[in-house]
C-alpha cells in the first residue's frame, strides 16, 4: 500500500506535472495559453484537459466506476480526435502519466521499495491507455456519422417532397 | 528501472512539437481539414481567371506563370483602393489581445490561428514588396517572399477564418480580420485558388438566383410544399404568391429556408405569421437568395448577386423588402447592399402595415429584418401566442457572428423568443452578444470535407451550449443565421447530442394562434405537442 | 533573438553618439544636425504617410458594431458600442484613443475555476499601455519647458501636478517612475510569454528599447548625473527658435539622450508607432452603424457583369410557364 501512499499524498505534483505533459503536446506557443486561462468557456481545451485528468487520476486512488473513467477518456479524446494529432498522439497522453510518476516519485518509490507496486499501477495505465484508444475510435466514427447525417439532413426535405409526389422535382437533377 | 523503456519508447510519438519561429514551420494540407478547390466549370461560368482542375493536396497547383506578379499587382491595387487594407497593414502593434479570441484558435492551439498571424501572413509580404525597411532588411525586419509555400499557407491560413470579427471586438485600433481574409481571399481569386464550397454556389446563385441551384418551378414547388405542410399542421391554407406583381412587399429569404432541414420549420413559421396578419407581401424566384456567398469571395461577386435583389424590387413593384433571417445576408445588406446597388429610391420607407411602425432604420435601404417586424408586432400586441405550444423546448440563443457584429441586432430576437417560449436561457457571459463565438462554418468553410476542422472551431460555441445544456436541461439552439442552421447540427451532433437547432420563427409560428385553425396537436416539424392534447380534451 | 539584436542596434545608437561626441567631437552634428534632419523625416514622413492612407478611399461602411444597434424606439441602443451617427462615431473614438476602451474589454470573466490573478493578466495589458501612453505625454508636454522662455503657466503646473508627492532631491516626478515601470511591463511580458514572443518581431523590441534608453539617460541626467542646464535649454532654444547654438560643457549623457530621440521620431513614420495617426482613421472604429440610414457612396463603386431577370426568364422561360407562374414575356 505503501505505493498508493505515495501517490495520494503527492498527488497535486504529479497531477500537475501529467497535466503540463499534456498540454506541452500544443504548440509551445499555444500551451500557455492552455494552461493559464482559467475561464472554461474561453479555454474549453484547457480546462476540459485539466478537470478530466483530475478526475482520471483519482481513479488510482479510490474506486471509481467504470463509466466515470469512460466519460473522462470521452471528455478529452473527443477534442484531441478533431485536432492536429495522429492516433497515437491522440490517445497517448494517458501513458504520459507513467513519466509523471517516474520523474515526480523516483526518489520516494526508491526508498520505499515498491516496484512491485509500482508495476501493477502501470499496468493499469496501460489498460486505460486502451479504453483511451477505443473511446478515439468511437469518435472517429461519430465523426463519419456526423458528416453522413449532415448529408441525411440537406436531402431530407427534398426526400418528403419526393415520398409525396412520387416524382423527383427536377432541380435535384439538374444541379 | 532503466531497462524498462521509456513510454515514448514504447509508443513512438512527438510529444512535444518542435519549436519554430513562425516564418518556418508548414501547415500540412490534409483530408478533414482544407476545402477542396473549386470546380472548373464554374470558375468559367462566373467568369474569373485562370479555370483549371488543381487540389490543394497536389503538390503542384498548376499556378500561371506570372502568379507571383498578379497578386503583388492585385495588393498594389487594393492598397490604393481600401483604407481598411492600407491601416490594417501599417498600424497593427502586435499587442496580442486578439490572441486568444479566434475560436480557431481556441479550438486548436494552433498558433498560427491567433488573428494577429493571420494578418501577419500577409503583411510579412506587404513588408517585402512595399516597406523600404522590408526590401532591405528582409526577414530581420519581419518580411519575407511571396514564395508557393507562403501561397499555400495563405490557402490554409485565409480558408480556415471565418470572417466572424470576434478579433476585431477586442484590438484596440478596430483592424478587423475579416477584412484582412477578404482581401487575402481576392488575391487568390486572380490566380484561380478558390475554393468550390464558394464558387459554386455563387455560380449556381448567378445563374437561378439561390445559391442552391433551384430553378424558378423547383422554388414554386418549394413553395406549395410547404403550403401544403402548414395545411396539415394549422388546418389553414396559406396564401404565397411567388412574383407577384404590385405586392406591398418583397420577402427574400436564404435558399436554406425552404430547402433544408431545420431551417424550413422557421419558412413555415414565416408563412403561417404572414398568413395570419394578412400580410401583403410576394416572393421573388429570381431573388430568391437573401444569402450571398460573394461576400467570402470577392467585392465584386457580392456586388453581382446582390444586385437580383433592388431589381426584382423594382420589377415587382413593392413598396419595401423584408427579409429573413440569416447572418452574413443581413451583413451584407446592413453594410454592402446600399452602397453597392442603391440607391433605393424607388421605394419607400418601410412602414409596417399592421402597427404603423415606421423603420427609421431603414429610411435608405428600404429593407427590414424579419425580427425587427415581428418584435414591433408583438410589442403592439398584434399576435395571439400561446407560449405553451414551445414547452418541450428549453431554449437558448446563439447570436450569429454578423446580426451581432456587422449590424448589433441583440435584443430583438431575445424579445421575440421570450413572447413565444417559457424556457429561456442565456448562455454564459462572453461567449455571446458581441462577444458571441462562431459556428465555425461560416464563410464558405460549411463543408462536409474539413469537418474535422469545423469540430474545432467549433468547440467554444459548443462548450457554451453544453454548459446550459448540462446546468437547464437546454435542448434547442435558436439562431437566426442559414449558416448557423446547417452546420450547428453536426457541431451539436458531435459535442452536445441532444441538443436541436431552431429558428426564431419556428418558435413565433408554434405558439402563434391562427384564426380558425384546427386543433394543434402537431408542431411545425410534424411532433406532437407534449401534452397539448389531453389538456385540450378537457 | 529579435529583442537581442533589437537591444544590441539601441546599445550600438548609444554608443554611437558617446563617441560622436566625446571622441570625435562632433558635438554640432549631434546637437544641431542630426535632430533637425529626424525633424524634418518626421513632419515629411508622418504627412506621407498619412497623405497615403487618406488617399485610399473607404468604398464600404463597415463599423463592427458592439452593442444593440438603433431599431425600434422601445428596444434600448448602445449609443457607444453601436453609434448611430457621426457624434455617437466620434465619443467612441474618443474613448478608444483617451482610455483603450476595446483593450478594456479584455477584463471580463468571472465565470472562473481557478485564481483572479489570470483576468488581471489581460487588465494588465490595459492598465500597462494606458499608463505608458499617458506619462509619454505628460513628459513629452513637460519637456516643452526646455523650448519656451518664459515657461507657460500650463506646464509649470503640470510639472507641479507631477511631482505632487515632493519625494527626493530633485523631486521625483511621478511619471517617470510610471512611464519606465510600464515599459519594464511591456518588454517583459514580451519576453516571458511564449505567445508574445511568437508574434513579435524587431519592429516591436526595437522601439520598446529606444524608448527605454531614452527614459533611462532621461531620468540618470536628471536624478543622478548633473548636466548643465542651463546648457541645454541654451541649445534646445536655439533648436526650437532657428538659431542653434552649442555650448560647451554640457554632459555626454544629454547627447545619447538627444539623438536617442532623434532616431525615435526619424524611424516614427516608418513604423508601427504610426498607430498614433492610424487609430484616427481606422474604418470599424469611426464610421457611425447607419448604413441603412444613409447611402455610403463607394467612390469606385465597380460596374460589373451582373444577370437581369430577362436573361433569367429567357432561360427558364418554359418551365416557369408550366408551372404557372407569372411572366414578362409569353
């Protein structure tokens, strides 16, 4: 237990340090901005990141249901899907954490002996790094829908008047 | 621990992007991301140079061989012709306060988006070719080459702002990105880099009136359509006579409006108010184009599709034109249409039939926003509204970037909607009114193709919504904007499910007590009324 | 890189003027010469470039509106954030150039999650430039007592105004600590946000550092080193009246000071300080929101191909007829 000590008592240096290693994936020029204007609704990127990394983190801590976790993964995937980010570096920001610990806990996990600990609490970052993964593909496919129901939506009307008549005006055609 | 690798060992990833001075990276032209180019046929049909079949994916954009020439000659020409563009490119301080109010910006992080170096993307050039400073100095005085790859970020820059001047609120000297778009757009329009979500519908608009392409019996149809619809709903047969003459008023409306889905519950909306004041009033099948994509093009393209409108005004004989509600339209006729096509006077000044209302406002143009007519009719209590029809709606409001910054028309709408609905809710301060974030569509950008593009510019609207949507059970976005209409559904669809779009009319036509209508069970999109049934069965 | 090579180019200027005239004595091309050709660049440039931009017409009306806009007499206007006619234009404009009104605007949000000092980053700017701007003034106005003999009463009252708080010997004059408080405040944040020192370039550290230098030799001359003054009003009168004069003895510092102003006001018209003309003519900020009140003539208002409704009806002549609708031309 001595592990997880470590990682509720040090918890506001490496949530930090997991959230700044996030947000320096932005162009550096950009991250300031990330990080410092508070307001959510003029930095939704910023904020949403660091509300949601808060809650993922404290599901190290104590028992957080699954869904939690999920909507927290959606919550900052869903921005990272539509921006200038590959797959992996989409969805990679949940491994980052593992550095967070390394670099902000080396000292301490050193001391108090507890790799084995240690190991395990990776072990379930890499599981969420794959939920992290599912949750980017399920966004990329509500992408796709998005787009399919736009088109759905610019023909529906022309498609009532067609069903109605049963004969397709001509500009449909024509254009 | 060092024989366990690293977690970027593992994952080979760019944690961290390089750092560059802005003059050295290059956007990347990607799928999901940038406007395809526009379609030959079309660029030939208006008339405009250099039609030629190019993606901007390709390396090699098949430019004329004097390109280079042409746009310095074009910036020469419009230095000389726009005070605008001659300031904008003199005075800017580089103060950043409009750093971080572009929702491109915010959405992206992508630095690059802040207002300030989109404009510098083109003053880096002005520097060069028309500073002395730059011609000597180069790049130590921040100017650089018109080169393809500056081209090309120019594309990928100017195609991804929205015209919205949300910057322009906040810089201390008014320069106004929108302007800077413009004329950089006009610039790329003389070598024939353009975009087809722009070019053609200013084609199709050219040639049949409405950006859409419907052709005049397609509109007679469009019409009768929706007579037939409010029949079903209201049990009353409206009148809608399309180019009729001696008429006391033209109504122009966006094509959307009686096309797509949900801007026609608004059109029907329209009609049934219409109907019910016995209004005097025709449409135009030729000007039935309120919108004008000529304005995210150039200058002269708005000024020919503008010009449908004052002629039709003319040919029909009406005394004032009304139109409807859609954002850059009434950009365009707040602060081009007059200049352009006027004067006017041929008509008269807009006097409300019903209230006696003359529209001062309007003593020169001659041509009244839809929402500034019904909110003097409600104001004189001249509708029956039952505001209960709207209850399944918990509504909210979002201003539409050019009603709030091209022309200030704030609180008509909200008076309107507030007569018309129970469940109001403003979304949080500085995300609306003149500080209002953009669909992040607008401008010619509502295309299917940079979706991904459009999601991010998107976000601070979207998370605005989301807070009310979240915090009072929101379900509608209203706006009176075409644009908006179309693509804050995907936004929606994406970010806040559950949340429709609406227009100001639909709300208007829903509560509206029509004199001798059936019992309104269904409301104008063809869903029960919650309730209103069994309360009405008493 | 661009503040180094910028500070390096004020140092160089400095030292430049150290040596004119200490080492080479050319006290006379630095006092005199120089400062009536940065004047004479000044006036000419500033008309020129103003000449150019008043020679580019305003073809269209495009005020950005910031408020309700005049409609219905019942519905309340912003007569401020929306003016409705050239008065309205003008107290706008006059806010915008006295207080900063659109920087201002940069304060609100108080919808926050996290600590107040974030806002205050963006009033900061505001703050920051109104202060720079305005002590500017007041010490350009209070240098005036060097060109005038006998002092108007107007800047002997000022001058009294400035050192209100009778602090030090010679007294303090409060805009100085204010005006290089504020240009500390403005190179910093220049310089320590990674935005900013993104978007900046030469042309932004250059005149932040020659102004700099200007209010440090400024304030050394002063409040530590002791010119002659009686020298140097002997010479800026003789500037000021056309009939220069350069007596000896007056401190080297004075001179680096001297021409630090003269490139000051030669470089003005080339560069981004000419925001001081532009504001004035900035088309969003003053023109009134009254387009649809009265016609803004665009004076090359373009004669272009336009399509008329009897091209269209000859097109579509057919089909409008089947349909049954209304024509010109059976």
């Amino acid at each position: 237990m001595r592990f997880d000590d470590i990682l509720k008592r040090r918890e506001k240096a490496v949530k930090t340090r997991w959230l700044n290693l996030t947000l320096d994936t932005y162009p550096a020029d950009s991250s300031g901005f990330l990080k410092n204007q508070k307001n959510q609704f003029l930095n939704p990127v910023g904020n949403t990141i660091s509300r949601e990394i808060g809650v993922l983190y404290r599901s190290f801590l104590t028992e957080t249901d699954p869904e939690t976790i999920a909507n927290s993964l959606d919550s900052i995937i869903r921005i990272r899907s539509v921006q200038e980010f590959s797959p992996s570096q989409a969805t990679g920001f949940i491994l980052l954490l593992k550095r967070a610990v390394r670099e902000e806990l080396a000292d301490e996990i050193r001391s108090a002996d507890c790799f084995d600990e240690l190991q395990r609490f990776e072990l379930k970052v890499d599981e969420m790094a794959l939920a992290g993964f599912d949750a980017y593909a399920r966004c990329r496919e509500r992408l796709f829908e998005v787009k399919l129901n736009e088109l759905r939506r610019q023909t529906s009307i022309s498609l009532a008047r067609y069903n109605r008549t049963g004969q397709q005006s001509e500009q449909l055609n024509d254009s | 621990m060092s024989e366990t690798p690293t977690p970027e060992e593992l994952v080979k990833v760019d944690y961290k992007p390089p750092r560059k001075a802005w003059m050295d990276s290059k956007p990347e032209m990607r799928r999901g991301v940038i406007n395809w180019s526009a379609v030959p046929k079309n660029v030939e049909y208006l008339d405009l140079p250099f039609p030629r079949k190019w993606q901007p994916t390709d390396d090699d954009w098949k430019l004329p061989e004097n390109w280079k020439e042409i746009i310095l000659e074009g910036m020469r020409d419009r230095l000389k012709r726009f005070r605008t563009f001659q300031i904008f490119m003199d005075i800017c301080v580089r103060c950043g306060a409009c750093a971080d109010k572009c929702h491109f910006f915010i959405g992206s992080g992508d630095p690059k988006n802040m207002p300030v170096l989109r404009a510098e993307l083109l003053r880096a050039v002005y520097r060069r070719e028309f500073n002395l400073a730059g011609k000597l100095m180069g790049r130590m005085a921040g100017a650089r080459e018109l080169t393809v790859p500056v081209l090309k970020e120019w594309f990928y820059y100017f195609f991804q702002c929205t015209e919205c001047r949300r910057c322009s609120v906040f810089c201390p000297y008014g320069i106004d990105t929108a302007e800077i778009t413009m004329m950089a757009r006009e610039l790329m329009n003389l070598i024939g880099v353009s975009i087809d979500w722009i070019v053609t519908p200013a084609a199709n608009c050219f040639r049949t009136g409405n950006h859409l392409g419907i052709q005049p019996h397609g509109f007679q149809d469009s019409v009768n359509f929706a007579i037939d619809d409010l029949e079903d709903i209201t049990g009353i047969r409206v009148d809608a006579p399309v180019n009729r003459k001696g008429a006391e008023i033209l109504f122009v409306v966006p094509s959307a409006d009686y096309f797509a889905d949900p801007h026609y519950y608004g059109f029907l909306g329209y009609m049934a108010l219409f109907h019910e004041i016995g209004l005097d009033y025709t449409f135009s099948s030729f000007a039935s184009e309120g919108g004008n994509f000529g304005l995210f093009h150039s200058n002269e393209m708005m000024k020919r599709l503008n010009s449908k409108i004052y002629m039709e005004a003319k040919r029909l004989g009406v005394r004032w034109i009304l139109g409807g509600e859609c954002g850059h339209m009434w950009r365009v006729l707040n602060q081009y249409m007059d200049t352009m096509n006027g004067p006017a006077d041929f008509l008269e000044v807009p006097k409300s039939p019903l209230t006696g209302t003359v529209f001062e406002n309007a003593k020169s143009t001659r041509m009244v926003h839809i929402c500034e007519f019904t909110a003097d009719l409600i104001k004189h209590d001249k509708l029956k509204l039952d505001k209960s029809r709207n209850d399944r709606w918990r509504v909210t409001f979002h201003d539409s970037c050019n009603p709030a910054r091209a022309m200030g028309i704030l609180e008509e709408p909200r008076y309107i909607i507030n007569n018309v609905c129970n469940n109001f809710f403003e979304m949080p301060e500085g995300t609306t009114r003149e500080q209002t974030f953009c669909c992040g569509a607008g401008a010619g950008l509502g295309t299917e193709e940079n979706m991904e593009m459009r999601m991010r510019g998107g976000l601070p609207r979207a998370n605005a919504v989301k807070y009310v949507h979240d915090k009072y059970d929101v379900n509608l976005l209203t706006c009176m904007c075409a644009i908006d209409k179309a693509v804050l559904p995907a936004l929606m669809d994406y970010w806040v499910p559950g949340v429709q779009i609406g227009s100001v009319h639909e709300l208007v036509g829903n509560a509206l007590i029509m004199k001798g209508e059936k019992k309104r069970s269904n409301d104008l999109r063809g869903e029960p009324i919650p309730g209103k049934e069994a309360a009405e069965d008493v | 890189m661009n503040a180094l090579f910028s500070l390096v180019a004020v140092v160089v200027l400095m030292l430049l003027a150290l040596f004119g005239t200490y080492g080479a004595g050319l006290q006379y091309l630095f006092g005199v010469i120089i400062p009536y050709i940065a004047i004479v660049t000044f006036l000419v440039g500033f008309v020129l470039r103003v000449v150019r931009w008043a020679r580019s017409p305003v073809p269209f009306r495009i005020p950005t509106t910031c408020g309700q806009q005049k409609s219905l007499p019942w519905i309340k206007h912003h007569e401020l954030e929306n003016p409705s006619n050239g008065f309205s234009a003008f107290l706008r404009m006059a806010l915008e150039i006295l207080f900063f009104r659109s920087l201002f605007r940069n304060t609100k949000a108080d919808l926050k999650s996290g600590p107040k000092l974030v806002y205050g980053s963006n009033k900061w700017l505001w703050l920051g430039g109104l202060v720079f701007h305005w002590s500017l003034l007041v010490v350009f106005i209070r240098h005036f007592r060097f060109f005038t003999e006998p002092v108007p009463f107007g800047i002997n009252l000022l001058e009294e105004l400035d050192s209100f708080f009778q602090v030090g010997l010679p007294i303090i004059y409060i805009t100085d600590i204010l005006l290089l408080g504020a240009l500390t405040y403005l190179v910093g944040r220049r310089l320590l946000d990674a935005r900013l020192r993104y978007i900046s370039l030469n042309a932004d550290y250059f005149p932040l550092f020659l102004i700099l230098g200007i209010g440090c030799t400024g304030a050394w001359m002063r409040y530590f080193a002791k010119v002659d003054i009686v020298g140097v009003k002997q010479l800026s009168l003789g500037l000021f009246n056309l009939h220069p004069v350069v007596p000896e003895g007056i401190g080297a510092f004075f001179y680096i000071h001297l021409f630090l102003v003269s490139v000051l006001i030669a470089y003005f018209p080339f560069s981004k300080l000419m925001h001081m003309g532009g504001i004035f003519l900035s088309p969003t900020r003053n023109l009134a929101n009254n387009n649809r009140v009265k016609r803004h003539v665009n004076p090359w208002n373009p004669v272009v191909k336009i399509h008329t409704y009897e091209e269209y009806e000859d097109e579509f002549r057919e089909v409008m007829k089947e349909a049954g609708m209304p024509l010109e031309k059976e």
